[in-house]
C-alpha cells in the first residue's frame, strides 16, 4: 500500500513539473504577452515629499475668467472677492460690498466711482451688473487691489498669486518678466519700478496701471497697449504697503504715528472715559455680526468697525466707517503698553492677500480681554482674551484715540 502511495506522488510531482515548463515554454513563444518585456516599461518610482506638495499647493494661482462686455474686459466681483480672501455681498443700501470683516470696498452698480474707505477711486469704464454679479473692468483691478493682493491678468483670465517671499521672488516673476527683464531685476525684493511685461493680446492702453508699492515692497509698471499681460503688483510680507508705510505684524508700529484728526476734546480724565465706554460697550454683546452693517438704529447689527464707530463717537471722538481708516487715527502704543479704550487692530488671513493690511478692529477692555463685534468665534458682539493664538498671530498694532 506505501509503495502504490510513494508512486502516486511521484507520478504526480512529475505531471507538475511537466505542465510548469510548458507554460514557461508558452510564455517564451506568445507574442501578446507582455512580461518578458516589463523590464522595458519599468523604473524607480518618483513619489513627491510632503514639503513639495506643499510648494506646488501654495504656489497655485487663483484663477478668475475674464469676460468681454461692450468690448472691455471685466471680471466679477464675487470671483475676484473669494480668489483673494474676502467677503463679499450685496447691501441694505444697494451697493456691493468687499473686504474681511467690514466692507472697505462699496461699489454701485453702473458707476464709475468706487468708495474705498473713505476714499473714492475712479474706474475706466462703469460697473455692470448681469443678474446678482456686478462686473468691474480688468483696468481697474490695480486701483481697487493693488495694495493688497499679487495678481496678473491677461485677456482671458486674472491670477492671483499668494502674497509670500517665495512666490512673489520666484513664481510671479519668473512666469511673467521677459528674460532681459528678469536679468535686470535679479537681487532685487521685486519688480522695477516702470518696467512693461511681453505677451500678446492686450487689456488696452495703459495695462493695469503703474507706480510703486511703499517701504521696498513688490514694484509694479505700466504695461504697454496690448501687451498682453498687464501688471504685475503686489507686497512682501515683511514690507510697507502703499502710501502708509511702515506697518508690520506684531511690530507695534501702525500707519501715521501720533496722528490726531477726528478726535475731538474730551471731559473728564481718561480713566474714567474708558471705564465709561467699556462699560457701554458690554451692553452690546450678543448682538449679531453682520458684514457691511448699515446704521445699527437701522439695523439692530454691526460689523467690527461700526462698532467702534458708534462707541466712540458716543464719547467724542468721530471715526470713519472701516477699520483701515480708523488705523489712521490716535497714537501707536505697544502691546505689553495697552489700556482700557484701546483699539487693537489685525490681520485676517489669506494665502491671496496682504497680512499687513487691517481687516479687523477690537477694543481693548482691560485685564487680557477685548471686546468686538465678529463673525469668529461667536457670531456677534462678544469677549475674546488677546492672548489666544489666533488673535496673538495676526496682531499688527494699537492705537490710543483717548485723551492719556
């Protein structure tokens, strides 16, 4: 009986090894199959590191359609809002409104005048609106954000870069300036000043505008009739913006040191007028958030700087309406220096924008706290200690409006 078993098995191990080599002999001989050339397709496979995701991620542009209206090139309002960070909606009052936590752009459909602030700026050609979106012209884009966001636009589209050392050395320029240009301007923090971008088919004459950004920020030119690409425009991280230089996060330095206007006299010592206004302030919380809030009598909300508005001028002070102009008014005092009535100013995040441009403003209520009205944490007029991470990170300067 073993010896029937040891010859089946043998028998059977036999039969195996006879059907391997005829499939071994199979492969060698069917032309249709493809292992014995895999060598031929094969390598080492690249995999990218997490670092050079991240690059490629943050160095993507942000891109908004341009679209052609009675032969002029516009882009919406909306695309170009969330390509850079902001807000945007419609208002009570009918205008269009943009910005981070208030409305610092208002713009009204079929005009040609934009209100920034407390400033107006004159458009190229008129808004348009095309059932809820509200168009700008693309010549007008450099006016409007120039001073907050790195962008270049061609016929067809906007991009919009992120506002950092890296891109604003490497990406923009390398993707935008002609080779004799880039020469030029190599070792430089940005573009020189006046210098025209190459390209083909044109956003008219005068291209996206012309002039330098302050404090040895990104400079940008004129480009020339149709050439294609416009300008290039934009700020570094660690340098000033515009025409209020000197402004840096958690520098303690704010726009027009120990400027005055607006504040009126006041009564009584400044101690107590802060006590006074803190503890008027503390009759609002709870009150709704509510981005480019009209006249709060009206509105029964306010957005951060109506806030301040109708708080301090309730005790003698006039403040303009957003936050950015508000920056402008009272005196710089540090952060370990602050008192009860200060205001705090910050910057609201954005890989597309500006982290030195106020887009937010609190009052400082004493004992580490502040009190503000945001959509963040809470939605609404609330309490947030200053020395949260968040509010730590993006702080720019204070300012003291009351009399010391």
């Amino acid at each position: 009986m073993g010896t029937i078993k040891r010859a089946t098995s043998r028998a059977a191990l036999a039969a195996l090894v006879l059907t391997m080599a005829a499939g071994a002999s199979g492969c060698a001989s069917n032309p249709g199959d493809t292992q014995g050339s895999l060598h031929k397709y094969s390598g080492p496979v690249k995999v990218k590191t997490l670092e050079q995701t991240r690059v490629e991620e943050q160095s993507s542009p942000s891109i908004v359609n341009v679209k052609t209206i009675q032969n002029t090139e516009y882009v919406a309002l909306g695309d170009v809002a969330r390509a850079i960070g902001f807000h945007a909606k419609w208002l009570n009052d009918g205008h269009y409104g943009i910005g981070d936590n208030d409305a610092a752009w208002k713009f009204k459909p079929g005009a040609s005048t934009v209100q920034k602030g407390d400033d107006k700026i004159e458009l190229p050609a008129p808004t348009i609106q095309e059932s809820n979106r509200l168009y700008v012209p693309v010549r007008g884009l450099q006016k409007l954000f120039g001073d907050v966001a790195a962008f270049r636009a061609d016929s067809k589209t906007v991009s919009f870069y992120p506002v950092t050392d890296q891109i604003l050395g490497k990406g923009i320029r390398s993707q935008a300036v002609s080779p004799r240009e880039a020469a030029q301007s190599q070792g430089l923090h940005g573009l020189d000043a006046g210098g025209s971008l190459s390209g083909d088919g044109g956003l008219g004459d005068g291209g996206l505008g012309g002039g330098s950004l302050g404090g040895g920020g990104l400079s940008y030119g004129g480009s020339s009739a149709n050439d294609g690409t416009g300008s290039i425009n934009g700020i570094g991280p660690n340098d000033g913006i515009g025409s209020n230089t000197g402004t840096s996060p958690n520098s303690g330095v704010g726009p027009n040191n120990g400027t005055s206007a607006g504040i009126r006299a006041h009564s009584g010592s400044s101690s107590q007028e802060a006590d006074e206004l803190i503890s008027e302030a503390k009759k609002y919380l709870g009150v709704k958030y509510d981005f480019g809030a009209g006249e709060y009598s009206d509105t029964g909300k306010f957005d951060c700087s109506s806030f301040v508005q109708l708080l301090y001028g309730k005790h003698g002070v006039s403040m303009p309406r957003v936050a950015r102009d508000q920056a402008e008014l009272g005196r710089t005092v540090s952060r370990e220096n602050l008192k009860k009535g200060d205001l705090m100013y910050f910057f609201v995040p954005g890989r597309f924008k500006s982290d030195e441009t106020v887009g937010h403003v609190t009052i400082y209520m004493g004992d580490g706290n502040m009190i503000h009205a945001s959509p963040k944490p809470e939605d609404g007029v609330q309490i947030t200690p200053i020395d949260k991470p968040y509010w730590a990170r993006t702080f720019l300067f204070a300012k003291r409006v009351l009399p010391d």
